[in-house]
C-alpha cells in the first residue's frame, strides 16, 4: 500500500512543474467561480468550456447578478454544453444563496451538498480550492487515477475509491493537490492511451505494472439505448418567423424553448390546428437526423410548414426571427434547425415546392 505522504509529494512535485495554473477560473478565485467552473465542467471538457465561462461570468460576475437574471437568459447561455439541468440548478442554487445566505456560500460541506446540483465531488472542489479546507473530490479525472493506482474497476468500487481520495488527500496544501489530481487525470491519465511514461504516479501504479491501464477504471456493461421518434414542426408566419414554445421545467431539454412536437404526421394539422388555433399549409420534410441523449437516441424528423395565420392563442409561445436571435435557451438539435434557415430560408422551401 502506499504511504499517503509519499502519494501527496509526488503528485504535488509534479504539479508544481507541470500542472496548469491560468485557467481563467484560477484567476480572482472565489467559491462563485470554482462553482460556475465545476458545473460546467461536469460531462465537459476544458476547451469546451472556457469560452463558455468567460462569457457567463462577463454577463453574471457574482452569484447576486446570476440570482437577479432571467433563466431564458441563462440558458441561452448554456445553449450547446448540453445537460440543461446543470444550468437550471446553478439558477436555483444562486437565488437560494442570496435569499438565505445573504450571499455567502456555506463553508459546511454538508451544506454545500444541500444545495441544488451540487454532489459530494463539487462541494470538495469549492471548499478545497476557494475556501482551503480539507476535502476530498472524485470527478472523473481522479477517479481514473486512482482505480488505474489500484486496480480498482470504478463502476464497482466507488465507496473504495473514495476512501482513497481522503486517504490522500493533505491537511494542508489542498487546494493545490485538489487541482494536482485534476490535471494528472485530464493531461496525463487521459482515458484512452495514457501518458504513463510522463506520469509521476507510474512507478506505484499496479494497472501500468500489469500492462492494464486501458482496463482501468473499466465502463458498465453497454445496454441497448431504446430508439424514439419525434417530429419537429418548423411553422414560419408572414414575417419569416419561427414558432417556439416554451418546455416544462422537467424531462428532455427542461426550460428550454423548443419547435412544437408531434408523433402522428397523419394528423398533425388537424392535432396543431385544434392546440394552437392555427392551420399548417405547404408542408415539406426535411431530412431527419438522430440526437442521442444518456439513455436513448432520438430520431427526429423535422417538417416545414405555412402558417394561415400569425397569432397564437395559448401562452408560452414565441415567434422567432432566424435573422435577428432572441435571447432564449434552445435545445441543440432545435438550434441546429434554426441556423440552417440562415442559409435557406422556409419561404424558398415553399416556393420551391
């Protein structure tokens, strides 16, 4: 077994040589930023991100101004790092911070985990790498670190693995080795074809002694994604403008603005003329594609339409102009629709048919 002390100054050495040390959310750290970071980087990685937190910080730079926003302004924000509930959960947990803890985050880990979408993972990076106490994470990084260390198939032995990490993980310098395991697993330890020969960790890992790295830390047993069938319906008024409404809060792209769903194209027209008050002319398909979510794939099929009419008579509804983007949260395959009428407009579709 390895002793935890010489564990933490491996990897710290390391760190201080080669670890990254200018990611804008290393810069002006506070709980608000850890926090916005960590979310975002959950299922995500870090070039995809830092584009995508430096403009959420831009418009929110506080947990205050993210509590006062609009969530359509939000998610808009969000649109295309997918996971929509992280962004509707950061929404609640800001307003929750403001409105109870005047806007302080709790120092508690307990406290932390309380909040809306905050696991015991994240609460140890914010209180780790902002408030510098002792607390150990398990993001997927770490994790892959050290079940390849031990051997260890993650999917089986996560209560283990997390003793591990507060095995090793010191009383002090923690924000320091926090973001030391962080980076040993998103540079070095990467998921396929590790970089043992550059790892620090290589002369106590049982996984690389074995030649199993690429064993560790192992998937669950694939299961078969059922497959779904939608149809997106793309209904353009007089103006040129798309008709949107707004998802309930939960399920598939929660929150969201998205194009009106059907199941039955036999009976749309009459099925959207008897919801909306209005009659879809000229429909024409577009070619369907597959967005594939954790647990199924989804097949859509999206269809053009006329409108007879440019009003609507329900709430929760909103034309879209293509050409001069509202503000919204959009659904990626929704946005993927959108912008292709950019380049081809519905009125030529019409025209054309």
């Amino acid at each position: 077994m390895i002793k935890a002390k010489n564990f933490q100054q491996t990897v710290l050495a390391w760190y201080q040589r080669h670890g990254r040390k200018d990611l804008p959310w290393q810069k002006k750290i506070t709980p608000y930023r850890v926090w916005i970071s960590e979310i975002m980087l959950q299922q995500t990685q870090v070039n995809t991100v830092i584009p995508y937190f430096e403009k959420f910080i831009k418009y929110y730079p506080d947990v205050n101004s993210l509590a006062a926003a609009h969530e359509d302004e939000v998610l808009h924000l969000w649109t295309g790092l997918g996971y929509y509930a992280r962004a509707r959960n950061l929404h609640k947990t800001a307003k929750m911070i403001v409105e109870k803890r005047q806007g302080k985050f709790p120092e508690d880990i307990a406290l932390l985990q309380s909040l809306p979408g905050i696991g015991r993972s994240t609460a140890g990076a914010i209180a780790s790498l902002s408030m510098k106490k002792h607390a150990p994470i398990l993001d997927g990084n770490v994790k892959r670190v050290l079940s390849r260390v031990h051997m260890l198939k993650a999917y089986e032995n996560q209560d283990k693995l997390w003793l591990l990490a507060e095995k090793y993980t010191p009383q002090k310098n923690t924000a320091a080795y926090t973001q030391a395991m962080m980076d040993l697993g998103a540079m070095i330890c990467v998921r396929n074809q590790p970089k043992c020969e550059m790892c620090p960790l290589s002369k106590y890992c049982k996984a690389y002694s074995q030649g199993q790295q690429n064993d560790f830390p192992g998937k669950r047993p694939a299961k078969k994604l059922p497959v779904k069938k939608i149809i997106l319906l793309l209904l353009q008024n007089s103006e040129g403008k798309i008709l949107l409404e707004k998802r309930p809060s939960t399920g598939i792209w929660g929150g969201l603005w998205s194009l009106p769903e059907f199941h039955d194209e036999k009976n749309l027209i009459k099925d959207f003329h008897q919801k909306y008050g209005i009659r879809p002319k000229k429909l024409k398909s577009l070619a369907p594609f597959r967005h594939t979510f954790t647990h199924f794939h989804l097949d859509i099929f999206p269809i053009t339409a006329i409108a007879d009419t440019d009003k609507t008579s329900l709430s929760g509804q909103f034309w879209y102009d293509p050409q001069k983007p509202a503000a919204l949260g959009l659904s990626a395959p929704v946005k993927k629709l959108l912008s292709r009428l950019d380049v081809n407009p519905l009125n030529r579709f019409n025209k054309a048919s």
